[in-house]
C-alpha cells in the first residue's frame, strides 16, 4: 500500500462502479478510509468487500444521490461508521442521449438532480464537519462536455457546465477556511456510462466512431487514468490547486 491518502477519511458519491469503483479501490489502496455512496447497493457492497480483502478499510450506504433524505443519512450512516471526512469526492452522474426537441421537462430535471443537485446535497452534507475539523478536498467530476458540447447531449453538456462552476465557487467561498475544491474533467472513458454514450451516439447517427474518437483524444481513457487525477486533486500533493478543471482528455479539448 502507499500512503498518498493516509490518514484520510474519503467519501465517494458514485464509488460503485467505472472511475469511481476505480477511485474507491485506488483511494483506499493509497490509505484512506473508503466511505462509497451509490444506488447500486450490489457493485457498492462488492467493491467495499474488494477493499476490505486487500486490507483497506471502506463502507457503503445505499442512496440515491438526488434524493435530500437518502443523501443526508447516508453520509450520516458512514460518517458514524468511519467518522467525519476530510475528503469528499461528488461523482455519481449520468447522461440522456436524445435530440433537445424530444427531451422532457422530466427528463431534465432528472438529469440535473442526478448530476448537480447531488453535488449540493453531498457538499452540504459533508462541508459542515469538514469546515470544523479545519479544512478538506472536494473533488467534483465535471466533463469535456461542460467546455465541447456533443450533439444530442444539451441537457448532459448543460449540467457538466454547473458542476465546472460548482467546484469553482465553492473553492472561491471557502479557501479561507482550507477547503480546496477542484473538478475532474473527464473525455470519453470506458466505463458503463462512457461506452453506453458511444454506443447510443453511434446509433443515433453522431460519429463517436473508433476512428473519431482516435483524432480526438487518441483512444477510450482507462478508468484508473481518472482515478489518479482524482487521488492528485485530493490528495496534500494538491495543497496550492484550488478552483482548478484538471482535464483527464488526451488534448480532446486542447486542439
Ligand atoms: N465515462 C465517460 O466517458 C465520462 C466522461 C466524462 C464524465 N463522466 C462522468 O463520470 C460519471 C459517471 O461515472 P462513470 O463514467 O464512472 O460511469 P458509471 O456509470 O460506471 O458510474 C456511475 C456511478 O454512479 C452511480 N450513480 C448513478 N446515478 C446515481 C444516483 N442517482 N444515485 C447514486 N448513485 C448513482 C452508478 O450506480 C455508478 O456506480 C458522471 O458524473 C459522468 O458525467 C463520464
């Protein structure tokens, strides 16, 4: 084991599976205590198993992150359970892929519940007993999307734009109480989610071909590749960064 995040208390909304399965096994493996919060109770509950096995310490709770009640006492259940965090990690999200003019307003809304309203509900959640330990890291996972927007993807590009400005207000708000609070920028990375958005794409006319994908950011993104950002941006080693969008794309939004 290394010791990069030793000492740690670490929740991570969306821990279950993809990059944040990735940052939950690499978090721990780096000495933190594992706090995984997801609606996917089986995948959570495996990787919690996956960690405890390796000699890492973690929890899950089972909530829907864009649920108040679910939120607040899953963060309560696992802060009971491995005490207040210092490091918060706001991951869970999801994605529509279907033309603006056929989006519901429920779909929408759901969609921003799931990927902006949860980074409220869980910052709100874990700022307090962060603010009064002194100070932590929220780590926010933001997208190319909320800068490059891809067609058929409005509302999904619409939301990765609040969470880029979420992480950055927040960081503006209370960097003089030692919060730090940066986001993750994603390209396309071969979790459920980001083969999922390709394949639909795909499907519904939008190049999201190997070959496109090869011009744009050279090849699909490793789960892990993110996860390191992640552990970076949490971790002391990030001590000065603060309201900072660390793209994870391969120069997808760099040319
Ligand atoms: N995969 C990509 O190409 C890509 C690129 C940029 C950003 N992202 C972002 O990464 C996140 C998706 O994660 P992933 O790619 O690791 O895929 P993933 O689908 O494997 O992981 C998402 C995790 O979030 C959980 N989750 C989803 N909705 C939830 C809810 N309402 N309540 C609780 N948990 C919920 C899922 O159960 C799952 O464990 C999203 O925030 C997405 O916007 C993904």
């Amino acid at each position: 084991m290394a010791d990069r995040l030793k000492g740690k208390i670490a929740i991570i909304s969306g821990g279950a599976t993809g990059m944040g399965g990735a940052s939950s096994l690499l978090f721990a493996a780096e000495g933190a205590t594992v706090g995984v919060i997801d609606r996917n109770e089986e995948a959570g509950c495996a990787i919690v198993d996956q960690i405890v096995a390796a000699g890492g310490k973690a929890v899950f709770a089972a909530a829907d992150v864009a649920d108040a009640a679910q939120v607040n006492n899953a963060v309560a259940k696992v802060t009971s359970a491995i005490g207040q965090a210092n490091v918060l990690f706001n991951h869970a999200g999801t994605i529509i892929i279907k033309p603006f003019l056929e989006t519901t307003l429920k779909e929408w809304e759901w969609l921003m519940g799931i990927n902006v309203t949860s980074m409220f509900l869980m910052t709100q959640a874990v700022l307090p007993g962060m603010l009064e330990m002194g100070g932590g890291s929220i780590v926010c996972t933001s997208s190319i999307s909320a800068i490059a927007a891809t067609p058929l993807e409005t509302a999904y590009n619409t939301s990765k734009g609040a969470c880029h400005m979420f992480a950055r207000s927040i960081a503006v708000e209370y960097r003089d109480r030692g919060i730090r609070c940066n986001a993750v920028c994603p390209g396309f990375v071969a979790t459920p989610h980001g083969l999922r958005e390709v394949a639909e794409l795909q499907k519904l006319g939008v190049d999201a071909s190997e070959e496109a994908l090869a011009v744009q950011q050279g090849r699909l993104c490793k789960p892990e590749e993110v996860a390191n950002a992640a552990l970076f941006l949490a971790s002391d080693e990030a001590s000065f960064i603060n309201g900072a969008h660390l793209f994870v794309d391969n120069c997808f939004t760099a040319v």
